[in-house]
C-alpha cells in the first residue's frame, strides 16, 4: 500500500480459492479448478496505507464469499459454536 501511494499507482485487488486444492502446508496438492477474481483497480490518491488495506480487504472477503461461500459458511457456524 505504501508502494502504491508514493507511487501514484492503483491497486488491484485479487482473490483466490486455491486453499480449496492446495491446502496451507501441505505437501500434497489435488486436482480442482481454482477460481480467480481480479477486482477494479483503486485508486489510492489521498489514502492513507491503512485505508488502502481496508479497501483492498473488504473487497476481497466480499469476493472470497461470492466464489467461495461454502468455506465461509463452515467458518461462520465454528464461530458461533465457540464460547466467548
């Protein structure tokens, strides 16, 4: 984000469901289709790094939802279980 700002450049924001066949530390990768989404580009004149963050990551939790949902739906249902 920083970058981008003294740069002058946008950012474009990406998501993924990889993890769906090639899961977080492990060896073994499996056969699948992996979804992408590029997102519109942002500008990032007069933000600040951390809004850039922000706005970079609603829109790809947004997006991770909508190609996604299932993973978010186990999540939402493990979360709710747990005791505060």
């Amino acid at each position: 984000a920083r970058f981008a700002i003294a740069t002058g450049a946008p950012v474009v924001p990406i998501a993924h469901n990889a993890g769906r066949v090639w899961p977080r530390n492990s060896f073994l990768k499996y056969a699948g289709i992996v979804t992408v989404s590029i997102g519109k580009p942002i500008d990032t004149t007069g933000l600040t790094p951390d809004e850039v963050n922000t706005r970079v990551e609603t829109w790809i939790e947004a997006e991770m939802r909508r190609i996604d949902p299932t993973a978010y739906r186990a999540a939402e249902s493990t979360s709710a279980a747990a005791p505060i």
